[in-house]
C-alpha cells in the first residue's frame, strides 16, 4: 500500500528516467524515448554490477493511466520478462500496486524454481518499497527542489554521479559536488 493517490504513484511509473532510483537491479538509465510511457516508446538501462552489467530496454506494451503499465523488459541474453503494473485506488488518497513478472524468452524462462521466485519476489517488495518512498516523499525530495526545473528534466543521468560524489568526497562542500554532477546546488 503506497500512501499517495494512483496519480501520484502513475507519475512516477511515467518518468522513465527515475526508474535506477526505484527498480532493484537497474543501475543506469541511459536513455528514455520522449514519449514514454506511451505504448511502443523504450527506455535504455544497463543492469547489474559492474563489470557485468547488461545494456538493455524496456518498451511499453499496454498503458493506461493512472491505472496499468505494461512492460517488456529486456535484459538479454539472460531473457526477457513481461512486467505489469497495476495501481488500484484504496480509501482515501491510497494505492494498491500489483508488481506482476513472468519470465517470457531466454534462459530464464526456463530455470525457474523455488529458489528463483523467492528472490524474484524479494526483489519486487524492494522495488515496491523503494517506488513508495519517491512517490511519497514531497516535490521529488530535497536534492530535486534545489534544481532547477530543466536540470529535474535530465536528473537521473547525473544523480548517480552526484550519490557517489556525496560518498566518496568527504569535504562536502559544494563545490565538489557541483564538480563532479556539472549541477549548480546553491
């Protein structure tokens, strides 16, 4: 249960380019088609650790918001998956979101097990916990609101690099962190 309207929560599923941010496994976005998520439109993603990650896409077979969302998501040559989102309104400015995947080609499809569903659906209850907290948190969360709105347009593909600029440079200071993300903070 997400304590937000199926609106709110539909957003978030609509801005391809935060799906690093909530989707377990997906490390990058590197491109989202300017229409997303209308039916066709693709978003590019690498998944994995590296130096093993997998470049990869994912298209948008049905949707229909602020209710479903349809994917094929891609990450060959592991296989492909169908993946269905289904938001259902629940009392007063809540959503129930039903994550349903099935492995549909490649390998995958075929070594499915006990062992492999428990992990899928771990795995699931993290994405859907981690799609809640950006659903929910006010304007896009701190770092979002400092931004300008052209820069939360293009946000995902330097976010990563300003989490590991907070990480790894222990001075803090602004100017470090704009260095490495190119955004300006103050």
């Amino acid at each position: 249960m997400i304590q937000a309207p199926p609106q709110q929560v539909f957003d978030v599923l609509a801005d391809g380019w935060t799906y690093s941010d909530w989707v377990v496994g997906t490390v990058h976005v590197r491109d989202v088609d300017d229409a997303w998520p209308r039916v066709g439109t693709r978003l590019h993603h690498k998944a994995g650790p590296w130096p093993f990650s997998l470049q990869d896409a994912s298209t948008v077979l049905a949707c229909e918001p602020p209710h479903r969302l349809v994917l094929k998501a891609g990450l060959w040559p592991a296989g492909e998956a169908t993946v269905v989102f289904t938001l259902e309104p629940v009392g007063d400015g809540a959503t129930r979101v039903r994550l349903g995947e099935d492995f549909a080609a490649g390998p995958l499809r075929w070594v499915r097990t006990t062992l492999n569903d428990l992990v899928l659906h771990q795995r699931n209850k993290e994405t859907l916990r981690r799609l809640s907290d950006i659903a929910t948190r006010p304007e896009g969360g701190p770092v979002m609101r400092r931004l300008g709105p052209a820069a939360r347009r293009r946000r995902v593909t330097r976010l990563p690099a300003l989490r590991t600029a907070c990480r790894t440079r222990r001075t803090g200071s602004h100017y470090d962190m704009e260095r490495a993300t190119g955004y300006p903070l103050r």
